[in-house]
C-alpha cells in the first residue's frame, strides 16, 4: 500500500496526542470529588486515531503506527532525562519545576508503557475482530466496543501498577472504574467526528481493509 498524507496526518495526529498526553498526566484536576489527571482531555483522542487507523487501513498499519508511537515516547522519556540530569546554568531557576513535571519514576513509565502496548493492541484488535463478525455494519459498536476493551486494560494496568501498595484498594477501585468510564464516555460522545473521519478516509483513500487473515501477533511487523 502507498503510503499517504492522510495517513500519515492521523498517524501523526495519534503519536502527538500519546506524548502530550504523558506531559499533562503530572496535574491532576477534580471532577466532583475525583482526582482525574489532565490528560484525560486529550489522551482518548489517541484512542479515537486508534480506531479510525484500523477502521480503514486496518490492523497490520495500526500496528506499525502503534509501535512507533511507542518508539516515539521513549525517545521523548529519555531526552526528558538528559535533560534533567544536565547541569542547569546559574540563570535557569527552574530546575525543580522540570523535574517536577517532565521526570518520571520507573514504576510510573513501566506502568504507562506497559499500559499504553496492552490496551491499545486490544483496541485495534478488538474492532479489526468485530469489523470481520459484522461485515464491516455497526461502527458505533466497534469503536465503542473496542475502546471499552483497549481502556479497561489501559487504565487497570496502569493505575495498579502505579499505585498498588500506595493507595488502599477500595480507592484504588473506585479510580479504575471513574477513570474507565469517563475515558470510555469520551469516546461514546466524539463517535460521530469518528464517523465523518472514517468516511472521509475511505472515500479519498479508496481504501477500507477487512482483516480476514490477518495475523494480530503484536510483535510481528512487517
């Protein structure tokens, strides 16, 4: 498949939304009485491009855009890093600031790694699968569907590991849960720019993948 510039704007427009996402998650704000961190205003959006990727050039594409992502944010993580570990100069008074915001505890980043690879392989996955079952009817279920499997992992995965043992696990449950249905609630209300997106792509495209005898080996990219 030629590459496009469609395809490559959303691929684009995903790996932007994962590592702006990772910058905003240190401010937490309050829904109700619920600590939410800020990135929930923008990394469900990663998830939307998640979709519409395997909606129209399907799994194996989604798959490349996924681990480059990945790649992406630990190239990002890791000038984070040199840059904290530098000696800063005597004018810059702010060095307590940045580590504050852009430095990471190793729980924190094994745990958004590891939550970002699992939940959105399960996303893409799971719609690829029920775009197969369906015929390729229904997309408000498979985006739905998929984003309810790919945040239920994203967000166990990545608040047990970051908080288990640090908070009790009553509260620990009662923030997997708000954490999942607002993220889930997110994508519910955007399903129709998913619609329009998904649209658009395929008629310019001339492109919409069914993944009939794909394999969904994560590892395997080619």
């Amino acid at each position: 498949m030629t590459i496009s510039l469609r395809f490559v704007a959303v691929s684009a427009l995903f790996i932007t939304c994962l590592i702006t996402a990772n910058i905003m998650i240190v401010k937490q704000i309050a829904i109700d009485t619920i600590a939410i961190p800020a990135a929930i205003v923008i990394f469900p959006i990663s998830y939307i491009c998640g979709d519409i990727l395997t909606e129209v050039y399907g799994y194996k594409q989604a798959r490349l855009v996924i681990w480059l992502g990945f790649i992406c944010n630990l190239i990002a993580v890791i000038a984070f890093w040199i840059g904290q570990i530098l000696p800063p100069a005597p004018v810059f008074e702010a060095q307590a600031a940045y580590e504050r915001i852009l430095g990471s505890t190793p729980r924190f980043l094994v745990a958004s790694f590891a939550a970002y690879t699992v939940g959105e392989f399960a996303n893409s996955f799971v719609l690829a699968k029920m775009k197969v079952a369906t015929k390729g009817k229904w997309l408000w279920a498979r985006t739905i569907g998929s984003t309810l499997v790919g945040q239920g992992f994203d967000t166990v995965i990545v608040l047990t590991i970051a908080f288990a043992g640090v908070l009790p696990f009553s509260v620990l449950g009662i923030m997997i849960v708000s954490h999942w249905l607002l993220k889930s609630a997110y994508e519910t209300i955007v399903t129709p720019l998913t619609y329009v997106m998904v649209n658009y792509l395929k008629r310019k495209e001339q492109i919409d993948v069914y993944d009939y005898k794909t394999n969904f080996n994560p590892f395997v990219v080619s």
